[in-house]
C-alpha cells in the first residue's frame, strides 16, 4: 500500500486526485491539507465524496501532513509550492508537484515569466512529468514537475510532428481553449458563472506563462529552439481543453496528406495508453475524453495553403493535472502505469 | 461471466449502459443492437468509447442479437419494447426493460396514459425495479421492469414519509427538474441546443406519463389510493433531476422538526449503499451525484407551514436509468449489488 | 429633461440601468456611483456600453452624486440604502430604492428576517412599487420600494387567483426558480462558472427573505393573513426566473377548467401593457421574456387534484429589477409607462 | 414607409429580422413566408414577439408574398434562393439576399465549394454587402448579397491590416468560433443540447465554405490572391463569433508594437457606426456584443514571434446576419444607416 499526502487538496486538481485515488486499489491517503477548510470533513466540503473519503481536512503547517507519506502530491500554487517542497525533499520523499515551480530548466526564464525562484537548486532534480517523453527519468525521480495543462494539450499534438521534421518550426501557432476549470476554485469576478457564461474571449495572447514552458519541451524534442505563438481563450465549460495547432509543412514535404500524417501519428504513439489518433475525416470534441486521461489526436492537412492542422483534446483536470499526476505516481512506484485511470469518458 | 444483450443501444442510456458494463468484472456484452446505426462500429458512433467497445451494432431484427444472452437490456422505446420483450421472456432470457411498458400493473391504467397494450399477460410477472423496495422479487424475477427516472426521484424522496404516515397524504406535490438528456438522443427542436440553452419551462403540467407509475408505487406503500400533483421541467443541463417534493404533516406531528425527519430517513435508508441523507442545514444540488448511481436527499420542515419538504437528487441517466439496471442485474445474478456501480460522482 | 443619478450602479441592476436609460428619450443620467470603481470610465468597466455611456464613476460619498438628480435610482445592497436615503429623501429627491429596506411595511418583521432597521420613519412614507397593483399611490411617491425579483414572479402569477377568492388561501405553494444574475455581481465560490454550471439546487426553503414580501403583499390583496411555502433554486442561466404555483381550489369551484381561470386573468390584465396571458395548452419559458420587462404566465388547472398551477416567467434583472424600476419612474414622472421599455424580447 | 417581405421568416435570422424591424419607424412588414409554418400565427410560433408582430405566415409559393414589397429579405436556404430570386428581381423588386447564392462573384468557385449555379446572370449585379468596403454600391444596389456571418467577422479584422500593407498575406490564419445559431434552427444532433454543451470541436478545417468568400474579399482589398487557412470551431453558446486571426509582420514592420496598430485600426474605421476598438490591453468578449450590430476588435502584437494578432467578436445573428441586412437595407433606402439598429448589447 503507497501512503499518500495530498498538499493544498481542496481546490480542483485535489478534488480530482480524491476522485482518482479513493478508488487507487494499490494507495492509501493518509493526510490531505487545505488552509481554508482545515479540521472540516472532506466530505462536508465535497458531499459528492460521500462514502468515499472520510477523513479531515488539515492544516498544512501541520507535520502530520507529510510524515507517513510515500508520496506527496502538491496542489498548491506556484511560489507557495517551491517554499514547501525543499523541505519535504530533504526528508527524503518523493514529489510530484503540480504547480509550475519546478517545470522550466532554466530558472532565468522561470524568473522573466514568473518571480524570483527560490529552490534553484531543486530545478536539476526535477523530472518533467510527460510520460509519453519522460517515463524512463520519471520511474526514478524524487521530484516530479507535473506538466500545465496548456502544454500537455500542445506537446502531445505537436511532437510527433516535430520528431518527423515534417514542418517548419517557425512556423507554429497554438490556438488553445480551456474550459473554466483550468482558473482554479477561488472565486474572481472573471470566472463567476455570469461573466463567463454565453461568452468566449482570448486573454494573454503572447504572453501566457505556459508558453516558455511549450517552448522548453518542443525545443528539446526539436534538438533547437522553437519559438511558437499561443493564444489561450476561456470556454464556457466546466472541463476540457482544445488545441488547434497550425504548422507549414517543409516544401519537400508538400505532397503529404492528411492520411499520411495521421499514420505517423499512429506509429509513433503506439504504445501509449492515453493517445488515441482520430480517424481521417474526424475532429476530437473534448466532451469525448470528459472525465478520462485520454488526449484524443485530429489531424488535417489544408493542402490549399501547405499547413497542417492538428486538434488535440484533454479533459484539463486529468490528463491535464491529476490524471496525469496519478499516471506518473504509477511509473514511480513500478505499478501498471494505468491503474486507477482506466475507466471510459462520461459523455453525455 | 455473464453474457449481456442490449437492444437500442444507441440511445443515451444504451451509451450508459456500455459506458458501466465495459468495465464490469462479471459480464461480456454479447450483443448490441441499433437499427439506425446498423453495421457500423460502436467506437466510431461513440468516439469516447473507443478502446471499451470494439463491435459493431447489429440489426434488432437479427436473431443473433439474443441468442447468446443470459441477460436482455431493452432500451427501445416503449411500444416497441411490448412487441419484442414477449418473444424473448419465451426463449427463457432473463430481461431488464427500461421502458415503461411493464411498470404499470393495471393496464386499464397503461392504455388510459399510453395506448394499447400488446403483453398484458407479462404484466403480472414483471417486477417493479426499484431495489430500495422490492429487492426480493427482483432477485428471482424474469422481467424487471425498470423504474423511470423521474419515479426514482420522487419515490425515493417520499417513501419514508409516507411510510411514517407522517404526512397527510392528500397534500403531496412534485416539482421536478430534469437535465435534457432526459428527453432522449433523438433531434428535436425543443431539446436543440439554442432553444434548450439559457431557457427552462414547465411542460405536462398534471399530465406526465410518469404520473400514474409514481402514483401506483406510492399507493402501494401507503396501503391506499394517493395521488400527487406532479410537474415536470426542463432543465438546461445534461444530467440529473432534482425533486423538490411537498406534503403537509398531520396536526398531531406539528412539533416534528428537520432533525427528526432526518433522522428517521437515515434509519429508514441505513442499508442501502445508493441512498446518501444530508446533514441538517444541507440541500444537494444534482452536480453532486452526476455520474454516479446515488440518490442523495435533503429535507427541510417548514415550521411556519407546518409543511415538510424533501430534495432529492439523481443522475437520470445512471440511478434514474442505466445504473439502476446495473443495481438490478447485479441482484438477479446473485452478485454484489454495488458491482461495476461503486465511482465517486464526476465533480465538477 | 429628467435628471437621473444611479447609486450603486456597477452591479448587475445598475447595468441594466444604464443599458435601458441610455435609450430613454426624457432622462439624462448626471451622475453614477461605485465605491470599487470610482474614477474610472463607466465604459471601461462594461465594454458593451462604450459610445452608449460616456462617464466615469464617483464616489458615493461625494455630495455631486446626488446633486442635480430629480429621480435618485438606488442600487445599493439593504442596509447600505438605509443609510443613505434618508439624507436624500430630506433633500427632496424622489427616490426608487431597489433594495429590500423599504418593501416590509412593518419594521418588526424587517428585523426578524433582516436586520435593525435605521430608518423606520420612512416605512409610511415608501410606496411599493407594483405598478399592476399601486400604480395610483406610485404616480406621487417621494420614496418608491422597488419590489423583489422573486416576489414580482409570484405576486403577478397569484394576484388575480387571490382576488377572484377561487382558491383555499392556506395550500399556495410557491416553487421558483432562479438564474443566476439574482445572486449579484459580487464573485463568490456558489456562483462561480463551474460550481453553477451544470448543477442545480434549491436553497433557504422557507427561509429565504423575500418570503414575507410576497406575503405582505398577498394579504393585502386578500384581506387577511396568508403564508405561503416558498422554495428558490439556483438556475443555471444568466436571466430568468420562473415561479410554478401551486394552491388548491376550493370544492364549490372544482367544476372551473383551465380555459376559465385563463379568461380571468386576461379579464384582470387586460389593461397592463407587461403582462401577457398564454393560451390553453401553452406554459412560457424563461427564454420568451429575456432582455424585455414582461411578465408571461400559463395556467392549467390539475382537475385530477383539484389544484391549479400558475406559471410566471420574467428576466429577473428588468421586470424582477431595473426595468420595473423605470417602470415606476415613467409614472411618478408622469410619462408613458411604457416609455424606453418596449423593445421585443431577445430570443435566442 | 418601407414595405418588407421575409422570405423564409421562421429561422434564427427571420426572427432577428421580425425583432428589429418591428420596432424600426421606417418599415411596415407586409409578408413573412415560411413553409413549415404557413397559416400559423407567428406570435404562436415565436410567443415571445407577442404584441410585436400579429400577423399570419403565408406559404412562400404565394404571389402575395412579394406583391406589396419595396424590399424583400430573403432568409432562404442556399439554392432555394437562387430559385426564388430571379423572378422577384425580374418583378423590379429589391432584394437582400442572406443566403450564399450571390455572394461570390465567380461562378466556377461557387460551383466548386457549393453545386451548379442557376442564376449566373444576376452575379454580377450583386453586390456584396459589407458596409464598411461597398457603402457607395450598396446604395443603388438592386441586389445585396448578406455577407456570411464568419466572413464578417474576418474580414471585418483584417482589411486594415491588408490595406496597409504591413502583413505577409501569405501567412493569414484565422481560427473562428461560433455559437451554435450559426448552425440554422432545423434540428439536429449535432447541435442538439445534449451533444453541444459542455463540448467543443472544431469542423471544416480548410473545407468551410466560407473560405472562399473570406479569399475573394481580401483578394480584392489587397488587390491580389490572398489564400487563407480557416478553421471554424462549434462553440457552446448561442449567440457570438469570435476570430483570432494570426499574419506575420513583414520585416521592414517588426518594430511596430501593438498600439501602432490599434491606432491605425482607429483611423481606418473612424467613421464607421458599427466598429469599435478595444484600447491597448484589452481583448472582446462576444458578450460584449450580444444583441447588437457591433464589431469590436482587438489587437495584440506578439513581438516574440513577430505576429500580429486580431480578435473580433459580433453576434453571428445581427452583425453577422440580419442586422447587416437592416444595415445594408437602410443605405439602399436613403436612411441614416443606424436606424433600428443603435441598442447597446444585452449584457450579462
């Protein structure tokens, strides 16, 4: 049995990892904090886990909360993450920190993007936790940076396009659309239900913090460094995220069809459990992975203007967050990388 | 292992039905049939099923589609649910009919609510599915009949009242709430997305068919003929039903207060894994349920009406449907009435 | 030219204010106020206004607010707007007050469902403002109390069962339901997108504080005391609020059918130029009366039961709010009621 | 006073076109057809236009439904329109056309995006009715072409860019949103509630129809062959396009920053009624547009990659269709351009 802490649980990638793992055969969560709701029932705050988790809530300055862990999943935000986990990693247990404090290599980016990083010398340790690029480093990591959801959406359907050299790479632009979810559970005026809903924008075109952290993994794929533009919006739905991807194809590589892409496609990720490459003729919708880890993978080429379009989806607090964090903690911990995480989409 | 037919399944509580069964220990679904998607993959109608199901929909028409079943989900439409299910009670299957053509026990009641009916010498054999009540006939039974979903919500919500005779019974009113999947998969113009979005309407007001059924159930418990005012809405969600239930108590319960009516629910309910009590001060909003096969039930009495009023909520495709045929295939085959049912609701 | 200020104006009824004021040929808004915005353009905060209005907000403590205003629209929360109108009723404005101060006739009751209440002197003087009940005494108020949104739901769908004296007075039920917009512009974790949406729930049955407003004013149309049950649910859509009601009609009039107590309503409003009278067989939707001060109601007559349920759809932010409150303006000043409310409803 | 007819008044755009030309002072609708709903009334139909349009729908096939009109909205499918409208030019008539039929100018595109053409004679007389680029021959037109709700939306963001030369045309890419009125008012499953909320998909990519009609306006801007990548995306909402449109700067522009190109986008437009740009800093919502014949624009320079970004927003109903028509029917009437038409939007 793997004991678990959960660090900052009450937000939505914590609820979701209760979710998962209350029904994880092979773990056991023995401390789960949150600041807002401590010495609350879980249940109390969260009545959908009713009859599922039956512990208390507590405080995270409290040295219970990691004592008996075998893991610590992190769900605090950035800057509160990187003042944690030092400590936590000193004692000699394993992280895997959802925020983005251990993501980007080079703490000279992480400070132009985010703050002043105060764990610099935790950033060579870290594994980012992508398994599908990763898995080898992440089986022995003790600090697992979870991957934005963002750049899960957008690695995975960019990379295997990438490795082929099949396109320009000056070429990529990354038009995302993130269900309201990805803002978190705190309360802001933005993302009350009548702002939000019947409404659509586009915020932080250029500047998002989750572009160097695409920049840094497309690059290191590539062998050189890749510039892309991304352009996030909010989506009036409580999960998902959508990524249309846009790409000049190489002139040599101009006669290439959409079939021919989506066959490399199929190679490429052909062992990986949580891909699944569309049909030629079929765009994902990102009710179809609702509730799952998968990231669904439409692939088009406009053969009008030599770009190739692919459309990736992922219910952004699994494979986006939690589902991903889980899938990690099984490649940690030599467990069939799909326990806990295989059960089908609910859609509708 | 149990061998499962499923005829219509391609219906939202067919998709149901796929979505729980495929990741059932103890079944293999043999068959699934669609007269409109005949032929075609199950995975490339239902991209979210893709790697859950892999075959492909047959014609109902086609004798193969039983033959091998222990166990027929009906999931065709009433009408045509009466003219196939007597064939196959007389191959000797066992069969869950989701329908409403074997719920009413009177079929004098049927045709003054539906229209003829074509099996009335089934109508004695059929066992109302409803576990909370007749978990003993089922067990044995031929033919279950499958409870509607809004019935589940309603006489879940009041059987402890009126068993209680708490409540006079002459003053019960529904007012019930359903997510539009409840209007089924088929394209109408009322349940289209722009004219079903931001808008929400009263419709069948006292005239529901699901009136009579919640009427016979209710009678049945109380020991005598009770009729209930009961009015549906449409609710611009996917899933669930709230009913929001009143009934006036008798004078002499007037100093009945919420906590024990609460308390005297939990006890009533206090061995059914599916049924969840809440807390004093607490109502359940039906996205704490969803995706899942609970009914969760809050109360309130009215101190200044001397009224009682009852909140319960569903996911109407699961307790309302899919599940609560899952809850009573599991009793009929002997086997752990929570199996294949027991994931916490997705939330959010 | 009638001179206009807006207290409070940066919440949802203050944005309705403006959006329909700023089409209002008689009026010229001098001054609106916002503490969280004072300073800024008006247009600047509501993008969707821009080259409609063209001010900026200032404080509400400053003495220009209110200056040169013949009509002062108050949009401040209860108790804030017993605090500042006395000062504005001393300097002879006329005031229309859509918070709960001045709606409850009897201070005492005020207190037991609010708060102490700190201007009580002006309770006599407060007219409330239903033009389709007080259109008379509205034409010369100084102070009109704007009346609640779920209260002018139900008022209007039960005022003319109540004077025809049909029904038992003691068995009305009031079930409504409400978008979220009801809640206000303040961002909290209930009313935030993803907590809302999807979901569903009612909340302070026979608690909520407009019970004894819309019992105030039903006495008085019957001529003694009634208590209703009164249950609001959480509707997730920006505009609306729907009211099903329910009551008993006494036995010497269990012959009338729903085509009778239609005829009487269309008899009782034939004169109110926002009141529309469905046909037989029609209940309204939310969706018919968006963007527009109507109050649409179907009736039907449950005969099995002996109840008749009334249905009444308005957009709770006009005629629930800020429409009703220009409503009220056009009379006290003497215009056509109907002046800068008649544009049709936007559906879809 | 103007006479109309509406051919084809019972989808989403006849509606807006009853809503807006009910309360338009210059116009008397005189006909409105519909084939599905000939003989009803359209209050019936439409209950919340009520009280604003009290007339009957007349079988398009009947000569009445010309007879008296000045101009004639044609609201017809594609095809059907270019079988009804020859005879009515031949009658002298004048037409605004709303459908795709007279929108491009080549009938070879057409017929390769669309099928055979059968009025080929008229094309040329069409004029393509964009404001803001063909005011002067709208004005005499006896045709108007109603441009696609897409294509309003980007062109609308584009051509400022285009006439000044600053962008390489070769790069254009314009990822499109929209809500799902888009789609039409016939059901289907696609766009049925259940299957559109809480989804999102993009279709089309590179196949949408509307490519070419954006290609052939922005050829004719740029005074050459601009090929574009188009991606339309099915939005969960009603109302509402938004377009992020990316192009690279050319080099000799790459110091050029985001408030160099909002202001030459304020020049360009200064004088146009219906555009508004959004200061530095600032993106649009579609809700800042809902119910309204706006525009507005938003402008980001992402200097890392050398791009310039644009996002408009319209509501597809008004700006993107039959508020276009009032707009283009003003200017070939002689009337100020804004008649009808000048209503803030309905926000929230």
């Amino acid at each position: 049995m793997i004991k678990i802490s959960i660090l900052g649980g009450s937000g939505y990638t914590g609820i979701e990892l209760l979710r998962i793992l209350s029904r994880h055969h092979d773990v056991k969560i023995t401390a789960v904090t949150s600041r807002q709701y401590k010495c609350e029932r879980l249940s109390k705050v969260f009545p959908h886990l009713e009859g599922f988790v039956d512990s208390i809530f507590i405080d995270p300055a409290n040295s219970k909360s990691i004592k008996d862990a075998d893991i610590v999943f992190c769900c605090l935000p950035h800057k509160s993450a990187m003042e944690f986990i030092p400590e936590i990693i000193k004692k000699g247990k394993r992280v895997i920190d959802l925020s983005a404090d251990f993501r980007l290599k080079d703490s000279k980016v992480y400070e132009a993007w985010y703050e002043k990083h105060t764990a610099k010398n935790l950033l060579k340790k870290a594994v980012y936790g992508l398994p599908e690029i990763y898995r080898a480093e992440i089986k022995d990591a003790q600090l697992v940076a979870n991957p934005g959801c963002y750049p899960t959406s957008a690695i995975l359907g960019l990379m295997p396009l990438i490795k082929s050299k099949l396109i320009d790479n000056t070429t990529i632009i990354i038009d995302s659309k993130s269900g309201v979810s990805g803002a978190g559970r705190e309360a802001k005026l933005e993302t009350s239900f009548v702002e939000a809903n019947e409404g659509f924008k586009a915020y932080k075109i250029g500047e998002h913090r989750h572009t160097p952290e695409i920049e840094q993994c497309l690059s290191q794929i590539a062998g050189k460094d890749i510039k892309v533009s991304f352009s996030p919006h909010l989506l009036p739905v409580n999960r998902g995220i959508l990524s249309t991807m846009y790409a000049t194809m190489k002139t040599q590589n101009s006669k290439l069809k959409t079939q021919n892409i989506i066959a490399s496609y199929k190679k490429y990720y052909r062992n990986e459990p949580f891909i699944r490459i569309m049909h030629e003729g079929v765009l994902p919708n990102i009710s179809q992975v609702r509730g799952s880890n998968f990231c669904d993978i439409g692939i088009k080429v406009d053969e009008r203007t030599n770009r190739v379009v692919v459309v990736s989806v992922i219910d952004n607090l699994i494979k986006g967050a939690s589902g991903q964090a889980v899938q990690n903690m099984n490649i940690m911990c030599g467990l069939n990388e799909e326990t806990g995480l295989l059960s089908p989409p609910l859609f509708p």
